[in-house]
C-alpha cells in the first residue's frame, strides 16, 4: 500500500521529491537549505519508505534503520514528537522498548522494520550496531569523525544498497 500511495502519504514539496528520487539513486546524500524547508520531515518520511520498500520487493522483514541527531534534546524536539503526531497508527507504533530502545516500528503488514532513534552524545557507542540506512539530521551540528564513524554501521545481510 505504501509504495502506490508514497507520495501521497508524505506529500512532497517538490525539493523533497527531488531528493527522494536522489536518495535512492545514491548511497550518501546531502540535503540542506533554509529553516521551515521539510528536512527533518523528509528525513523520518524516507526511512518508512525504505523500509517498506525493501520489505515489499525483497522480503526483508524487521529490518534495522536509524534517525540520529546530535543530542536527545534535538531528536526529541525534531523528530520523537513529530512521528508521534505525524505517523499513522496504522503504519506502526512509537516505542520506548528493552529490546530497541526508543523507535517507530512497522507494523508486521510493513515488514516489520524499526527506525531506531537515536542521539549522537557519544557515536562511538554504536559502533557494533548495524542498521540498513541512516539518516542524521542537522549533520553540520556533528564533526566529520562523526560521519565516518557511522558510515561504518550502514550494513544489513541481503540488503546491497544500503544507504
């Protein structure tokens, strides 16, 4: 359902599209401009996308994607209490759970997937993570080291473009 109706369901302005259409053409992408743009939207949006994506034309079931930003606080304001309001009930649920921590999972209908939120205080303590795409929002609030370091825990088993 979601694919058919993607851009239905996110709404795209026109730079956003561009940018989905980009994202999935390349591994790394980087998208900026002016405050009130839909970045961070963008950002939560696309990795519902992908996930359910990989799931409807791979079969890839209750895969790992994560949405970082440089401090709890920033992720909270930016992006947890958007996808609170934002994602439908239907497509998953917000969780604060054991197993992964404070994440939107899909329902198992959408594979299942998990957005995994997360803060980058310390990135060295995701270093034995692995998750299939990453997004950080607001990466210029984060040094360079930061973005190698997690370059390295974009992988998944199967999954050959992870991004």
């Amino acid at each position: 359902m979601i694919k058919k109706s993607i851009y239905k369901l996110i709404n795209p302005f026109p730079k956003q599209l561009d940018f989905i259409h980009v994202a999935n053409e390349k591994k790394y992408v980087l998208y900026g401009g002016a405050k009130g743009g839909g970045k961070s939207y963008i950002l939560r949006w696309y990795l519902v996308y992908k996930l359910h994506q990989w799931f409807k034309e791979k079969g890839f079931k209750n895969v790992r994607a994560a949405l970082f930003c440089e401090d709890y606080p920033a992720l909270k304001d930016r992006q947890i209490t958007r996808i609170a309001t934002e994602f439908p009930l239907w497509l998953g649920t917000l969780q604060d759970s054991q197993i992964h921590g404070m994440s939107f999972i899909l329902r198992p209908e959408h594979g299942g997937g998990v957005i995994a939120l997360r803060n980058l205080d310390d990135p060295s303590k995701y270093a034995s993570s692995e998750f299939a795409i990453a997004a950080i929002d607001e990466l210029t609030k984060n040094k360079r080291i930061v973005f190698d370091q997690l370059r390295s825990i974009v992988r998944w088993p199967g999954i050959e473009n992870t991004k």
